[in-house]
C-alpha cells in the first residue's frame, strides 16, 4: 500500500518491504532533493498533497503496474513537509521474478506518479523567491 509520510524515508524500508523468496530481482529509486533546478539554486522544498485523492492515485497506479508487468510487490512513498538538499522526496521500490519487469514496473510507477498524484512542490531558490509546482 502506498505511503505518504513527514518523516524521513529509510530506504532500507522500502527494499524490506519488497523482499519475497518469490522474486529473482529488486529494484529501488530514490528521488532526491537537487541544489540545480534548471539553472537556479534551490535551498529546499515543500510538498503537500490531498492525502485521500493521493493514496487513491498511488493505489491505482500501483495496480495498472501488476496488470502490465509480473512484479511480487510495489512499495511508493512520498515525503510531505518540508526537506532540504539531498534528502529523499519519494521512493519506489518493486520486485519480480525477472529484472524486465522490475525495471518496467518501477519506471512506469514514478512517472506516472509525478504525472498523476496530487502533490505539489514549493521551490525555495537561493534568491528567497519561492514557485508552486505540480511535479
């Protein structure tokens, strides 16, 4: 079940989460804080989301992955609040029996969550402007 969550992402959550005897390969993607955003220095950001319509987006795209791909588990989270460089924003982690699916799963799962889920970002640049996204 996906997660959103306000405190720190342990990645060694995530691959726990995934691990079966069931599955010859597992994958993990990390999204991170970045100092460069197209040129302009970010200081941090700030994610919010409507939980309930989040999770709900999350759940379905989780479930299209399983109906494409053969996976084991899906495990997505995404971070809330505020975070500073470096620190993790969202991780996807998936297992399967064959490393195909896997990496299929996982790519189709991050990019339709930034494409689909109702989170939003505040850009914090070194200027002390700050921009609303939708990733």
């Amino acid at each position: 079940m996906p997660k959103l969550t306000e405190q720190p992402i342990e990645s060694q959550q995530l691959l726990f989460a995934v691990q079966t005897t069931q599955a010859g390969a597992v994958i993990l993607f990390l999204g991170t804080v970045r100092e460069f955003t197209n040129q302009r220095q970010t200081l941090a950001l700030d994610y919010e989301a409507f939980a309930p319509m989040a999770i709900a987006e999350m759940e379905r795209i989780e479930a299209e992955a399983r109906e494409k791909w053969l996976v084991a588990k899906i495990e997505t989270i995404h971070r809330l609040g505020h975070l500073t460089l470096g620190e993790i924003s969202v991780g996807v982690a998936v297992s399967a029996p064959h490393r195909d699916a896997a990496f299929a799963a996982g790519q189709y799962v991050i990019d339709e969550l930034k494409r689909r889920v109702p989170i939003w970002k505040k850009e914090n640049w070194s200027d002390g402007s700050q921009e609303w996204v939708h990733p």
